[in-house]
C-alpha cells in the first residue's frame, strides 16, 4: 500500500482521530485501527465502542468549533478533514449514539 502523502500531515490526522476515540471511549473499551485498499485509494479506519455521536450532531462534527457533548475546542476533526483534503482524500464517519464511531480516511493511492 503505497499513497503519496507528507508523513507528518498523516500522522496528524491519525492522531486526531484515535486521540478522539480513545477519549470516547470508557476504561475497558476498545479502539480498533484497520488500514486496507481498494483498486484506488488507501483507507485507515478508526473505530471504537465508546459513546457515539448523536444523529443531529453528524451533520456539523466537521465544522470549525463545533462542540458536540463531549467537549474539546471543536477544531481537530476540520483540520483533520483539511488535511485529508489536501492529499486529495476524504473522511467519512458512521455512528450509532450509545455505541460508537468509525472514522474512515481513504488517501488515493498511487
């Protein structure tokens, strides 16, 4: 698996992205981090059993300073999404309130 991306950028939004799962997710939960392909990019997921994201909240997590219940200052997963941007990728999300989250970034593979 090859992607052509600035290592530090990466390593930023990968540490977003766990650093929120492990904060959603209470003492004897878990964090699951998965890398694979498809025929065009390179995907890393996040995924936890924590606390979720409520379904009105889903639509805004992305925006600047954006706080949903669980705090923080609301600008790690814009500059996250901005980032994955930048190396012509996305970041999507799925959750279930009560019962965790997973963060997909796909970075086009080269």
């Amino acid at each position: 698996m090859k992607v052509n991306a600035d290592p530090d950028r990466l390593s930023q939004i990968l540490i977003n992205l766990l650093s929120n799962a492990l904060k959603a997710t209470e003492s004897g939960g878990k964090v699951r981090l998965k890398a694979c392909r498809n025929p065009t990019d390179v995907l890393l997921e996040v995924a936890d059993n924590g606390c979720g994201i409520r379904h009105e909240d889903l639509p805004f997590i992305f925006e600047r300073f954006y706080k949903a219940s669980g705090g923080g200052v609301g600008i790690g997963l814009t500059i996250a999404r901005e980032l994955a941007q930048a190396h012509g990728g996305k970041i999507e999300v799925k959750s279930e309130y009560g019962k965790g989250s997973v963060f997909t970034l796909s970075i086009p593979s080269s």
